[in-house]
C-alpha cells in the first residue's frame, strides 16, 4: 500500500492547477485588472516579468494625474488595462509634462490678456518665478520654465530643504512692512494662526475665545465667545455629552488651520479638540478623547490628517476628512507634558516633553519613536543604553559636554591665567520644536539654548546657547542673579533656510541655516515687545496680498510702536503713522515671508511672571509682518 504522504501529493497539484485556470464565469464577464493577459512569445514575457518585479505593488496608485473627462478624439481607457507597467509609466510622464504645458500656456493668455486691457496678469503661476527677459526666445523660456516647475516638484516630494531665501531675506528684515493688531480679548492671548493663503487670521486667549480676523485689512470679523459649562445634562457624577458642547468652556491653548483653509481646529484646558467650519464661522464637531488640557495642535501639510499634544503626555490622530471626521489612533512615549508639536507633509511628527528633556520623532507608518535627549549628558544613562563602558564612565573627562565648544576659550583664557566664567545652563525643560525639512528639526528649551538635529544623529548637530540673552535681578543676599530667557516658541518656514525663535526679550530672532544644515547664525531681528507665545512663518500665493496697503507700502526707517495699518478696536483700520515717506516695492519682490507673533502680558502655560506697565511696550496683540524676498534668486540657485 502506497504511503498516504505521497499518495496525496498529485491531487493537491492537479488541484492548484485547475483554480489557476480562469472559470467559464469569468472568462463571459470580459477582462479584468485580475486576469493574466496571454503571452505572445518568450521574450515578451520575460520583459513583463521584469517590469513586474521592478515596480512595487501600488506604485501608481496615488498618482493623480488621470484627466477628469475623456475628449472625443482620445483613447479609449479600456486599453490601457493591455500596457506593461514601463509603458504605463511612460504615458504618465508624458501627461504630466502635457499638464505643465499647458499651465504655462494658459499663464501666457492671461498674461497677454491683461496686457491688452491694462490690469496685467495673475502672478501665481511658477513660470513668473524666472521672469521673461526682453530679447529672449519663447520656446527657450517656456523650456526653463518647465525646468523649473520639474525640478521644483520633484525637491518638495523628497522631503528635503530646498528654498534658500535667507540672503534675499535679510535685506528687507529692518524695513519690512508690519501690521498691528491690538487684541479685544479680554485677557492675553495664547496663540495665533494665519492660514496658508494668507487672508485669514485666528487667535485666541485665555479669557476662551477665538476671534477671526481680516489679514488684509485688520478688521475683526467674528467671534466664538467662551461657553458656560451646563450642569442641566449632566448623568451619573457630573459627566454629560461633553462633545455636544459647541465651543470652549476653558482656555484655548492652542490652534491650527488646514492647508486648504476649510478646517480650524483648536484645544483647550477643558480637554476638547474642537473642530469649527473656517469660512462659515461655524461649529462641525468637538472630540473629547484626551484626559488632560490639549496644548498643541498641527495638521499635516495638504491633508485632514491632524495631530494634537495634551498634558496627559499622548498625542492623538484625527481624520478630518469631510466623510470621516473621526478618530484614528493614539501615540504614547512621554513622561511629561507633551508641550509642543510639528508635522510636515510624510506621516511624521516631531514632539516636546517638557520636563522629560526628550524631543520625539514619531513614524506614523513604522509605529515607532526615535528619542532626542536634551540638556547635559548623562554618564550613568549611556552607561545603561550601551553607549560607553563603565571605566570610560568612571575614568573619563567630567566635564565632557561641550568641550569642542570651548576649548578655544579655555587654552585662551589658561594663556592669560583668567577663570573662565561658564555661560551655558542646565536644561531642565523642553518647551518647543520645530520642523525644517523631513528630516531636521529644531528644539528650544528653558536654558535658553536653541538645538539643531538630525534625525540619523543622537546628539545636536549644533547649539545655540542663549539665544535671547540673560535676564539679570538683583537680590539682597546674592547680588546680581542672571537667569536664561527660555524659548518660547519657534517657527520655521517650510522647506528653507530661514527660521525664527521667541522668548521674552523683545524681540523675533530670525536665523538662516548653512548650505549643510550642520549650523545656523542670526541675520536679524523683528521688535516684538512682551512675551512671544506663538510664531508662524509662511509664505502666502503671490498676488494674495495686492489688497492689503499696509503691505505695498514700506517705510524707510520706521520707530518702535509705529506700524502701517494699526487696528485700535478691531473694527476698523486707523491711518498710517509712520513719518518717513514711503516706497512702492520693486517687480521683483513679487513674494512674502509673513511672520505672525501672539504677544502676550503673560506666558502662555501660567501667571508665574507678567511684564506690564508704562515704559515696557508690552501689549496683548497680534505682530503680523510682510518681509519681501526674491524668488527668483532661490529659483536660479536651485537649478544651478
């Protein structure tokens, strides 16, 4: 009798035989994407097999470059479901490059249109960015042109910085136009927001609500008033449908607004993530998923997908697509207060922990963490975490940290035979961060320090210590006390080599990277009296900002409290006070760097310190300026 084992082993390949060959059912219902297309000889085969193994599984999924509509003389899409995985590679490329070209095309038209008629064209194509110098060959500048929207496309999905601005930038910084915004909130103000396009502006305070304003203008146009807890609904111990309530019922700690405008979101002390229709000025929905105050909000850029940061040291994920408006998932990791949080375009986001002295890379995708630790460097920790041996630990140098930074000091001053006076600060908190690029971000913390990282390095790549000065206090018993103005916010504008920090001194600091992204040095500076609770850079659409005069018009040499455009009751716009005759900007400063600061009496967290009174400046209001720089400029760089 013939053993079973190899008795069954004919069937069960007869068998996978016939469920490989396509039923009869399947074979009237016509082709499909699941249906193996016959092969004509060997050597087509093996080229498919090759095209298919080289092409990952979902590859072309998410390109987006399907016309909407079929023309009467196109091809008809049912043969497409024939070509090979290069041809359909191919014929995307091409319909793309057809895309561009005809975006160029049609920028020409309206460019020609509105020469003929005098009000001259619209300015938010990249074609504009290089500009169409007399003498030129079209065909040649169309060329570039395309050039340079290929090249842009392809530098902004890699995820890496590649707008340089900073040189154009800090020509214009001391004589860039501002507009100042006095707050009508009640008490200071927490947080502010500009979207994207650059016409709308948010900001909220701890007396509970949110005020929409004009960013063109400065006018207030409506307000989302701070709402009495209602006990009538209440069940059981006090807990009724809290993400019923429409609105706040505490102080709003944070804010953030969708790449496309449609969605504001904001958090709060009362533990709600709500979600308010922009444009309408409407509620949608409110969340009520974290235990502790929502301290920090982002979206990622050009998505619904939003992050939000809470004392409760989670962060949570929310889908605000109109057709899900619902919760995803919850990340953990921090031992503290989770006070500040980024995100970019990748599903990665960049969070600070306050006083666990950690800055996290969080990989959505991956579900995994990378941990950056701040403040000095612990022997007993690396010790633990592998990164040195104990003799190392117990014979080594005590005073490791930092020793590359000062060594020149120390052999200079052991020279002279001076004490060297030790100027750095023991990190005790991590207060904020910000993105540059996918992969480095930026961290300020309570010694005043700002730190550059990498996310392939675990140590900074570069450190700024006291960036904003010290604060000085005389003391009856010690004499002079001198204590770091700690940051309190950072701001980077997306994908460049420009960034701004906040603290309490003053003023916005505004830093330019190097060509590596290893260092950064400051290039200037914005008066911004009071604390800085919250900073944003971004760059609006050239042609958003014609409306606005204050814009258009910048002084020579304007005084400190002077602005274009100030707004005394957020109703209406008062005239310029500004003596210096001003200027009409040149054609080619085409393009904005707006910086919005929340400037505050009081920090955002707490009342631990106030700075008020005559002779400070100090306000609760809203600094919004408009620094021009030259594209054109970045533009060349780029493709040189």
């Amino acid at each position: 009798m013939p053993d079973p084992l190899f008795a069954s082993a004919r069937p069960s390949s007869s068998k996978k035989r016939k469920l490989s060959q396509p039923s009869a059912s399947r074979a009237r219902a016509g082709p499909s994407s699941n249906t193996k297309r016959p092969r004509k000889n060997a050597a087509a085969g093996a080229d498919d097999d090759d095209d298919l193994q080289d092409t990952p599984v979902g590859v072309f999924d998410d390109v987006d470059l399907e016309p909407p509509t079929m023309a009467a003389g196109d091809e008809d899409p049912g043969s497409e479901e024939d070509e090979t995985p290069a041809q359909k590679r191919l014929r995307l490329a091409k319909m793309y490059l057809d895309s561009v070209k005809k975006g160029v095309s049609a920028r020409r038209a309206r460019k020609a249109r509105g020469g003929e008629d005098g009000s001259g064209g619209d300015d938010d194509d990249e074609g504009d960015e290089l500009g169409e110098p007399a003498g030129w060959d079209a065909a040649d500048v169309d060329r570039e042109i395309i050039e340079a929207r290929l090249q842009k496309d392809v530098l902004e999905n890699s995820g890496r910085t590649h707008i340089h601005i900073a040189q154009s930038l800090q020509h214009n910084i001391s004589t860039a136009p501002y507009l100042r915004i006095k707050s009508t909130h009640r008490l200071p103000i927490t947080t502010s927001t500009l979207s994207e396009d650059g016409l709308m502006l948010f900001s909220s305070s701890k007396d509970g609500s949110i005020i929409k304003w004009d960013a063109l203008t400065g006018r207030r146009l409506a307000t989302f008033p701070k709402l009495r807890p209602s006990t009538s609904a209440s069940t059981g111990k006090g807990k009724g449908r809290a993400d019923k309530v429409e609105g706040h019922t505490d102080e709003v700690l944070g804010l953030a607004i969708s790449s496309d405008g449609r969605w504001l979101v904001s958090g709060g002390k009362d533990r709600r993530v709500v979600v308010w229709d922009a444009k309408e000025m409407k509620w949608v929905k409110s969340f009520t998923g974290h235990k502790d105050g929502v301290t920090s909000l982002v979206f990622r850029k050009n998505t619904h997908q939003l992050f939000t940061a809470s004392f409760d040291r989670t962060i949570k994920l929310y889908d605000l697509s109109p057709s899900i408006l619902g919760y995803v998932e919850t990340l953990f990791g921090h031992q503290d207060h989770i006070l500040s949080l980024d995100a970019l375009r990748a599903e990665v986001a960049v969070s600070a922990g306050a006083r666990d002295k950690t800055v996290r890379f969080w990989k959505v995708v991956e579900e995994s963490q990378l941990v950056f630790r701040g403040g000095g460097r612990s022997k007993l920790r690396e010790v633990l975490e592998g990164g040195i041996g104990l003799d190392d630990a117990i014979h080594g140098d005590d005073e490791e940290d930092g020793a590359e930074a000062s060594g020149a000091r120390k052999s200079t001053a052991a020279a002279a035979k001076v004490p060297v006076k030790k100027l750095d600060f023991a990190e005790g908190s991590m207060e904020c961060v910000a993105m540059i690029d996918e992969s480095t971000f930026l961290s300020g913390g309570d010694s005043g320090s700002i730190r550059l990282w990498f996310i392939q390095k675990k140590k900074a790549v570069f450190t700024q210590a006291l960036a904003h000065g010290v604060h000085e206090m005389h003391s009856n018993t010690e004499g002079v006390v001198s204590t770091p103005r700690w940051i309190t916010s950072l701001a980077a504008m997306r994908y460049s080599d420009v960034f701004a920090s906040g603290s309490w001194d003053g003023f916005v600091r505004l830093w330019r990277l190097d060509e590596s992204n290893k260092s950064f040095s400051a290039i200037g500076t914005l008066p911004a009296p009071g604390f800085l609770n919250s900073l944003q850079m971004i760059s609006p659409p050239s042609g958003n900002l014609d409306g606005a005069v204050w814009v258009h018009r910048k002084p020579t040499q304007p005084a400190v409290g002077q602005a274009v455009g100030v707004v005394d009751d957020g109703t209406a716009t008062a005239a310029a006070t500004v003596t210096p005759k001003p200027r009409l900007l040149q054609d080619d400063e085409k393009k904005h760097c707006m910086i919005v600061a929340a400037c505050s009496q009081e920090p955002r967290l707490g009342r631990w310190m106030r700075i008020a009174g005559e002779g400070t400046g100090c306000r609760n209001q809203v600094l919004v300026w408009a620094v021009p720089y030259r594209e054109q400029l970045a533009t060349r760089r780029r493709m040189n």
